[in-house]
C-alpha cells in the first residue's frame, strides 16, 4: 500500500534541490556583480580616488580568477557539494561583513577573501553531482572537454564524435 502523497506538478518540475541551488546560484552571481554598479557610492564614502577604486576591484577579480585554478582539483578532494557550499556560504558570509567594513584596507581585504571563496563555486557546479543521463555536458565531466573543443575548433560538429549527444 503506497501511503506518500502524491506530488505536485511544480514539484515534480522544480525538486526542492533545484530550487536552492538557483537561490544559491542567484545570490553568488548577485553579491560578486554588485560592487561595480556600487563603485560610485564606494568612492564617496571612503574618499577614493580611480586608482584606488580600481584596485577594490582589481583584487577581487585577480583573486576570483586565481583561486578557480585550483578548484577542480579542490572539487576531486573536498566533494563537488562541499566546495559549492564553501563558494556559496562564503561569498555571503563576505557580502555581510563587507556591508559592515569601516576603512579600505578591511575592505580591500574582504573583496580578495570574497574573490577566493567564490572562485570555487563555477568549476565545481556543473560536475556529475548534477548531470543527467545523455547530457550534452557529460563527455566533458568525463574529461573529454578538451578533445571535444579541440574538434569544435577544427570544424567538426558534436555528431560526429559524440553520437548520444543529438537527440531525435
């Protein structure tokens, strides 16, 4: 006898899971962008000039960058959820204490901290934990990604190498 309910149509569409990992992806995305459109008010209140305005965001974008070189190698140690969580968690964790940041140097601090926490969260979202069967992505999880580019840069479509990956 089947006792569970059945359930929805939204949530047969939108699994719990799905929902948060948009929330989360959303959020990262949102706290990581939302220094440029806030550089000017950044300027006025700690009296900056360009240059200095510049190297808030040179310092995040050079530690964001930086810190995704290791993550897939991260991602194979810590767990892909781990480190998505770690990439998610911190970036928020940075955005509140930036919010509360009194002088540059805390500041300029923050952003690079927010920069090598959130650099992890990209390489590792997209591996196994969230691919279905016959995926277009799964040749690349499997660590065919670079054969695969390689024949899109010679001109040779997907089909060829990779039948499964044309449905129809």
């Amino acid at each position: 006898m089947n006792n569970a309910k059945p359930r929805s149509r939204f949530a047969r569409l939108f699994p719990g899971w799905l929902l948060l990992f948009t929330l989360g992806h959303f959020s990262h995305h949102l706290l990581t962008a939302l220094a440029v459109p806030l550089m000017p008010f950044i300027r006025d209140n700690f009296h900056l000039d360009y240059a200095r305005a510049g190297l808030l965001l040179s310092v995040f974008s050079i530690t964001y960058g930086l810190s995704q070189l290791p993550s897939g190698w991260l991602a194979d140690r810590l767990g892909t959820r781990v480190l998505m969580a770690i990439g998610i968690c911190g970036v928020g964790l940075a955005g509140l204490l930036i919010s509360f940041s009194s002088g540059y140097v805390m500041l300029l601090v923050l952003l690079g901290f927010m920069g090598l926490v959130g650099g992890g969260y990209h390489p590792s979202a997209l591996p196994k934990d969230f691919m279905y069967a016959k995926s277009p992505f799964d040749f690349i999880v499997k660590g065919e990604g670079e054969r695969a580019l390689a024949d899109i840069c010679k001109g040779k479509t997907p089909k060829d190498k990779h039948p499964h990956l044309i449905q129809g």
